[in-house]
C-alpha cells in the first residue's frame, strides 16, 4: 500500500496552512485526540465528524499523505481536525504535560529490523512522551494487523506506567468509540485479523 508521491501535495499544505498550527498554538493546546501517524486522513475525519463536541489531532510525517488528508478537511469543511505534517518526534516535545485525552496509534510502521526498533511508535522513547502528554486516566489505543509489532509493543508497555484495560486479538470495529482507517478497510477485505490493545495512564 504504498503511496504514489503525489507533486501537489507540498503547495497544497503550504497554501492551507489553516488546517495545521504553529509551535506557539500546539504548546497552548488542551484535551486533544490525537492520532500519531493518521496516514490519509481518513479515521481523523471519520471521527471528527463523528465526535463534533471533540478536537482532534493528526501528525503525519509523509507529504503526500498530509496533503491528502488536508485536502479531504478543506474539502470537507472539517472544523474540529487539524493536521501537522511532520515527525511526531518533534511534535510531542512541544505539547503540554497532561494536555492529551486520547492517543490513537493505527496500523503503525512495523519497522520488523532490530536495528530500526526505536522507530517503532510503541518503543520506550515514545511511550516516554506519551505518558507526559496523557492526562491521568487518558488513554492509548493501538490497532494492528502485524502481530509481531503487537506482541514485542506489549512488551514495550509492560515497562512502563501504562496500566492495561483491554486487548484482542480479533477486533470487529465493534468499539464506538472507533472508526475505520484506510489500512484496517484493506485488512478487512482480505480477512486479516486485527489486534487492539488500550492502554490508561
Ligand atoms: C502504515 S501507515 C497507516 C496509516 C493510517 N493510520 C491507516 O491506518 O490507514 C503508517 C503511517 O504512519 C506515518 N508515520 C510513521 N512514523 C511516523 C512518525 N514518527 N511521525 C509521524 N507519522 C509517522 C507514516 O508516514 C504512515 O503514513
């Protein structure tokens, strides 16, 4: 599932710019639903458009996939999503402590060479981050179709405060509180399993 680079992607952000924010606005923003990686964009609208009393967050470090989801929020006139292209790495230091409700991490990059573990968004450098920026009681939400990545992420959280509420191995979407991702529509279709764990701090 690799996305074609697409040359109006670029321009296109830099044109939108009301759809990102500026380092002075993340530092002062509070209660985010953030998704770390949203990719196209498509669970951040599903569920922004859902939750309208609730204002979500996408990082994506890929250009095309950013100009894409921004697209799809101008087009749609999403008011409660925004999206920062860029490394959440640089992100998550700029947010407040306890400024995060909910981190959604969906079908992330399984990075499957040891070398490039720490890349992972479950390693300990992120989860690190994740617990500063959680309110108490905030919650981390992981789904994955790579069974590897789930089993060796459990392992990561098993080392931190993270305290374990829910997790399968065959998750159904039966969660309300959810929506559906590009990824997770492909896994479906093929009728590969997909495994969620959540996670409060
Ligand atoms: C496998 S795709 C899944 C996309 C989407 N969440 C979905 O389920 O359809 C993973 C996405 O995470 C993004 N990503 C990976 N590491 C990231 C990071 N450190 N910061 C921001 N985005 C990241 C990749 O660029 C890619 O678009």
């Amino acid at each position: 599932m690799r996305t074609k680079y697409k040359s109006w992607a670029k321009p296109y952000l830099d044109e939108h710019q009301e759809i990102s924010l500026t380092e002075e606005e993340v530092k002062k923003l509070d209660n985010i639903y953030l998704e770390i990686g949203s990719g196209k964009g498509d669970f951040l609208i599903l569920m922004a458009n859902k939750f309208t009393d609730k204002f979500f967050l996408g990082i994506e470090k890929n250009v095309t996939c950013s100009g894409i989801t921004a697209k799809k929020i101008v087009e749609a006139k999403v008011n409660n999503a925004k999206l920062i292209y860029n490394d959440a790495i640089n992100v998550l230091p700029l947010l407040k402590e306890g400024s995060v409700n909910t981190i959604f991490l969906n079908f992330s990059d399984p990075w499957p060479k040891k070398r490039h573990h720490k890349r992972r968004l479950t390693s300990a450098n992120f989860l690190q981050q994740y617990i500063r920026v959680l309110k108490k009681g905030g919650r981390l939400i992981f789904k994955t179709d790579n069974l590897e990545l789930f089993n060796d992420s459990l392992e990561y959280f098993t080392s931190s405060p993270f305290k374990l509420i829910s997790i399968t191995n065959n998750y159904l979407g039966e969660d309300d509180f959810d929506a559906k991702t590009e990824y997770e529509h492909y896994f479906n279709l093929e009728g590969t399993p997909i495994n969620r764990v959540i996670y409060e701090k």
